[in-house]
C-alpha cells in the first residue's frame, strides 16, 4: 500500500513596505507647520509688549502742534531734542529724580535689613509665640495703604516731620515688610536646619550665623525681594503726593504732574520725554538684574 504524499503549499512571504523618503526640507516645513500656532502667539504678545515702548519713544520726539493737530500714531516730522532738554530743566527731573533716590533707597534698605532679620527670626530660631508674631506680619499684608493715609498724615504732622523725606522713608518701610518678612521666612524655610546647628555646635553666635551664614545663602531671594520692593516705591504715586507739601521734596512720579499747566493744557512732548527717562532707566535695571530674579524666584520652592 503505498501513501500518497500532500504537495507542499508555499506560504507567500510579505516584503516589508518601503515608505517614502522625506526629504530634510519637508521635514522642517511640517515642523515648522505644527509650530507655527505658537510661533504667531509669541509675535503678537511681543507686539503687544514692544509696540507702547516705541510709541512712547517717537512720541517723545514730537512737538506739540503734532500731538493736537496730528494723528497720534503717526511718525514725527523730525526729531525734537530739545524734549529732552526741557524736561531735565525746565521740568526739574533732576530734581525729582534725587528726591525719589533719597527716599527709595533709605526706605528699601531698612526693608531689606529688617526684613531680613525677622525672617530668621521666625523661620530659624525657636522661641514661644513666633507664629502670632508671623501672622500679625501677614496680616499687614491685607490691609490697604489708603486706609492708613489720613492717620498717618496726622502724627507725621504733629511730630514737626512734615516738610521733610522722612514721613515716605517710614511709610515706605512700615508697608514693605510684611510682604518682606513672609517671603525672607519660605527662603530661609528652603536652608536645611543642619548648617545652622553645625555653626551653633563650632561655636558661632546666633548674630555671627545670620550675618554669615544664612544673608549669604538666601541672597538670591534678597536681589527678588529688593527688585520687587524698589519697583513698588519707585512707582509709588499716593503716598509721595500725600506727604509731599512742598516742590523740592516732590518725587519723579509727582513730578511728572508739573507737566500739566494753566487751565489743564499739558506740554506733550517734554511729558513723554520725562517719562522715557524714568521707564527704561527701571527696564535697565530689570533686565541687568534679570537672572538674579529668577534664581530667586525657584530658591525657596524647594526644600534642601
């Protein structure tokens, strides 16, 4: 009896699908297709950034007649200097410009200082009762500026201060620190309680440890702290015109009221200019100081 033998059935092998070949150009146009919603994003939020910097410089070298008679967003016919001029002199920024520092600078070192300190305190020390103590900071913190104007104008005025720089130092100085004190506590919150001990157990005092120890490591937080502080008092406007009686304490954002004349007729030109001088000498400052902020801003979001 001989077997029949079934013929082998050939399974057909699949060869692999080639896919086309992208060439590099058409790989970077589809990239550059999936971000171009973003890329459009980001040029309007820089027009929209930039564009009131450049309208304000070429407004700056208008003249007058062009800002009643002409249109608004138009070029000037020509470059007016003497804008410029007039404002230093004749608008007496200088002037303004030396009040503001003699009462920016005092005020933000004592918030600095003090505000330093406390925050140590609180956050590094342990004694009784330093929770009611922070929390009476923060409450400073919710209570407005325009509720303490009118009081404040009194003791300032039956002390014999009015007349002088001292009641902006003080105003400035008791408003900064709540806002101080808390964020000098999550920075100092941020520096591990070894190396503080370590320091006890060498022998340093508690005054040697903040002094070299603990200003140096949160000095980051420092530079934020003072940027943000001196951004607030430069641009203050309704403490300085509270406590300023006099035009040779006024301040620049005071000042720059004096460009408004008789019957409410307003000097343009020298106004934008004057403007100009305090806007990107702070921008100047902002983007020097720029990374210093930054470094700040992350130090006391995570714990060493």
């Amino acid at each position: 009896m001989t077997s029949s033998t079934l013929p082998a059935t050939a399974v057909p092998t699949k060869t692999p699908e080639r896919r086309p070949r992208v060439s590099p150009g058409a790989r970077r146009f589809r990239r550059g297709l999936v971000k171009l919603p973003l890329n459009v994003l980001v040029a309007v939020i820089l027009v929209i950034t930039i564009y009131p910097l450049f309208w304000l410089v070429i407004s700056s070298f208008k003249t007058n007649d062009e800002f009643i008679n002409g249109d608004a967003f138009a070029l000037p016919s020509s470059i007016a200097w003497g804008n410029y001029v007039e404002a230093w002199t004749t608008g007496n920024m200088g002037q303004y410009l030396t009040n503001s520092a003699l009462a920016v600078f005092p005020a933000l070192a004592l918030i600095i200082v003090l505000g330093t300190a406390a925050g140590f305190a609180l956050e590094v020390m342990v004694w009784k009762g330093r929770n009611g103590v922070l929390l009476a900071f923060l409450v400073g913190i919710m209570v407005p500026g325009q509720m303490i104007l009118l009081p404040l104008f009194t003791v300032y005025f039956q002390t014999g201060l009015s007349g002088t720089l001292w009641p902006l130092i003080i105003t400035y100085t008791a408003i900064g620190l709540p806002l101080t004190v808390f964020m000098m506590a999550t920075f100092f919150r941020a520096i591990p309680r070894e190396v503080f001990e370590a320091s006890t157990l060498d022998g340093a005092s508690i005054i040697r440890s903040f002094f070299v120890i603990g200003f140096p490591m949160v000095r980051n937080g420092i530079f934020t702290i003072a940027l943000v502080q001196f951004f607030f008092i430069w641009n203050d406007l309704l403490i300085a015109l509270t406590f300023t009686n006099s035009s040779d304490l006024r301040t620049i954002q005071v000042g720059l009221l004096n460009f408004t004349g008789e019957f409410g007729a307003t000097q343009y030109g020298p106004l934008f200019a004057a403007i100009c001088i305090n806007v990107f000498g702070t921008l100047v400052l902002y983007l020097v100081l720029n990374q210093r902020v930054m470094k700040g801003l992350t130090a006391g979001s995570v714990k060493g």
